[in-house]
C-alpha cells in the first residue's frame, strides 16, 4: 500500500548540524539539508535547505530544481549577466543545463525539489 505524508512546518524543521558551504565564493558559508523524499526510481528528491548569507556557485547539469523560498532574500546570477531577486513566497525554477550563481542576503531557507533525468 502507499501512502502519503506530511511534514511539519517547513521554517521549524529540524535540518541537523550547519556544514561549510563547498561551492563558497565569500568563505565562512555554513548549510544544512534534510531530504524529506525520495522516489523509489531515484529521479526525484524533495527536501528542505538552508544556508547562511554570502555568494556560492550552483551547477544543474543533471537535474532541474524547482524551488520554494520559505524565508530569506536572494539575488540569482545567471552565465548571461542576468540578476534576479527572489524572496519569502516565491518560487524559482533552475532548468536543466542552469548554471550561475546564487548570493544570500539573509539566512536563506527553501523547499526543493530536485528532478533528474532517466539513464
């Protein structure tokens, strides 16, 4: 049988212990993550994260993500020199082949979900 689950409220939910921001491009970036699901296939993840100010590299070569920003303040720097601000409410989409830049204002917490191609 399957069944469906809830989650708490997405700003209380435990994440675990902040971990150094590999991808930093300020330094002294801290994150943490909590996968919430997980398909059976693999191709899809849904989880919340979090990550202190500064500015940090992002890659989605192999995935597209769509993104709920739960609270915080972000300005997305797109290859091409476009910038976007992105806050609290608000929803983004990074396709496929998205590569560019993500800067933190504030602590930033969103809800993820992360959707890779079939083999």
């Amino acid at each position: 049988m399957t069944h469906f689950q809830t989650f708490a409220h997405l700003s209380t939910i435990d994440l675990g212990a902040p971990r150094p921001k590999p991808t930093t491009l300020t330094g002294n970036q801290f994150e943490a993550s909590v996968a919430l699901f997980k398909s059976n296939d693999g191709l899809m993840e849904i989880g919340v994260w979090e990550c202190t100010p500064g500015r940090f590299t992002a890659v989605r070569d192999t995935m597209s993500e769509t993104c709920h920003i739960v609270s915080g303040h972000v300005t997305l720097h797109g290859p091409e020199g476009r910038a976007q601000e992105v806050r609290a409410g608000e929803v983004l989409v990074l396709p496929k082949g998205w590569r560019g830049e993500w800067e933190l204002h504030a602590t930033t917490r969103k809800l993820y979900v992360m959707h890779h191609d079939a083999a």
